[in-house]
C-alpha cells in the first residue's frame, strides 16, 4: 500500500494547529506565551507555592506562567534577601531566574527551597563598598577642581601683572604655591579607579601646570627687580666705572710701549660696559 503524503502531521503539530499550544526543542508541548493565545485561552490562573528559607516558610501567590525571576522579587521582601543572593531549588535542582514556573513543572501547592547565596553576597557587598569609595572620591576631587578653580584666577592674575613689567610681592607668589602643593598632596590621598581616576588625574596635571607657571613667573618677578637695580647703578655710578675702565686701558697701553717699542698685538679683548 502507498500512503499518500498530504495531509499527513504528527499529534504534537495537531495540537499545536489547535491553537494556543507550540512545540518546543525536543518535542516538548507547552502553552503558547504569546499576547494573542492568552487572549485565546483565557485567563492564566495563579497558583499557590511554598517556599522553605531555612526554619520558615512562606505561602506566595503567584501566576503559573511566571518566572523563578519574578517569585525571586517577591521573596525578597518577606525574607529580606535581594534577588541577586537567591538561589530557589526546585526538585534538587537550582533553577534559573529566566526559567519558567510552568515549563519545569511547578503546580499549586509545589514546595521550593530557597538557599542564600554567600559569593554572590559577598561579591554584592563588596561592589557596593566600592562604589561608595568611588562616590566619596569623585565628591572630594569635586570639591579640589572648585578650590582649584579660585587659585586659578588668582595665578591669571598674578600673571597678567608681572607681564605688565610690574613686580609682585614674592610671598604671594610662595603663598599660592603653597596653596596649590597643599591641592596636591590631597590628590595624591585619593584612591580612585576607571572614570574618577581619570578625573584625579586631570587635576594633578592642571594643578603641576599652576605651579609651574609660578615657577617661572617667580623667575620673572625676581629679574624685574635686577634690573631695576641695574638701571639704577647705571645712572649713579655707570660713569665712574667706565672713565676708570678707559684709565686702565691707557696705562697698559703705555706699558707695553715702553717694553716694546715696535708694533703691538693686542690679545686681550675687553668686555663693553
């Protein structure tokens, strides 16, 4: 006999034809999730679980079609763990939080364990201390880059004056200094890692840059003053110093006449005033 090949299916492409149903990989029958079949299907009734967490228990309603997710959010409240340190077993097995009550087998009245997970509360714990110790130091570089901001102004200033020609007091130069090494040490006391340790260092740089910049405008400063000086002693005593350099010029001139009265090689060569 030949059989005839339209219209041939197998039960679970049937069932699944019927409407609400479809098959999963491996052959596996389950409700259609989609917003149509629930539609279709009516309402999803909600079923009653008990979960043991250590000596207690606790009776949750929830909907049949739910995730171990979704009942992880409400045991949190009543046992006081966050979802991230749960772990639900369910017949002996530790079920994952995207698998669905439903599809594992869990019905009205199933017991389920809950177990605290240690390692992923340590490792909790631990990212929360350091997130406080990246917030702590990204408000301390926050309230330097504002201090910071005040000696700028000041060293633009300072700047602006000395480049005029006109001399600054040096222990307000020393003072801002100062002031901007005492920003620095603070820098140096921070322990920051990725985005904040960025930001230190943006400000160790600009504040090494200030004290640069008076470095060499305490140079400057300094050179103003020399040379007002120097003008100085020009005027008074210049003169003198250049008659008299002329005078000694003369006498060695004559000197070497005397000794030599034949032609003269003169080798030293003296500097102008």
């Amino acid at each position: 006999m030949k059989s005839e090949g339209k219209g041939f299916s197998s039960p679970p492409a049937k069932a699944a034809a019927a409407g609400g149903w479809e098959v999963r990989p491996g052959g596996m029958l389950v409700q259609r999730r989609s917003s149509d079949s629930n539609q279709n299907s009516g309402h999803v009734p909600n079923i009653k679980v008990r979960v043991k967490y250590g000596s207690s228990y606790h009776e949750v309603s929830i909907s049949s079609q739910a995730s171990f997710g979704e009942l992880k959010k409400m045991l949190s409240g009543p046992t006081g763990l966050h979802t991230q340190d749960q772990k639900l077993i369910f017949k002996e097995k530790e079920r994952d939080s995207k698998a669905f009550l439903d599809i594992v087998g869990v019905k009205d009245g199933s017991k389920i364990v809950l177990v605290e997970d240690e390692l992923s509360r340590e490792r909790r714990c631990l990212e929360l201390r350091r997130n406080a110790v990246m917030e702590k130091a990204s408000k301390e570089i926050a309230a330097i880059r504002f201090e910071v901001d005040k000696l700028a102004k000041q060293v633009a200033s300072i700047e602006l004056e000395i480049n005029g020609g006109k001399k600054v007091v040096e222990t307000v130069l020393l003072n801002l200094i100062e002031l901007l090494m005492t920003q620095l040490i603070k820098l140096d006391g921070i322990s920051a890692d990725g985005d904040v340790k960025l930001q230190r260092r943006m400000q160790v740089k600009r504040v090494q840059k200030y004290i640069e910049t008076l470095d060499v405008l305490k140079m400057r400063n300094s050179g103003l003053g020399k040379v007002h000086l120097q003008q100085q002693h020009q005027i008074f005593t210049g003169p003198k110093i250049y008659q008299k350099q002329q005078e000694q010029r003369k006498q060695v001139n004559n000197f070497t006449e005397r000794v030599n009265p034949g032609p003269v090689v003169v080798t030293t060569k003296w500097e102008t005033f």
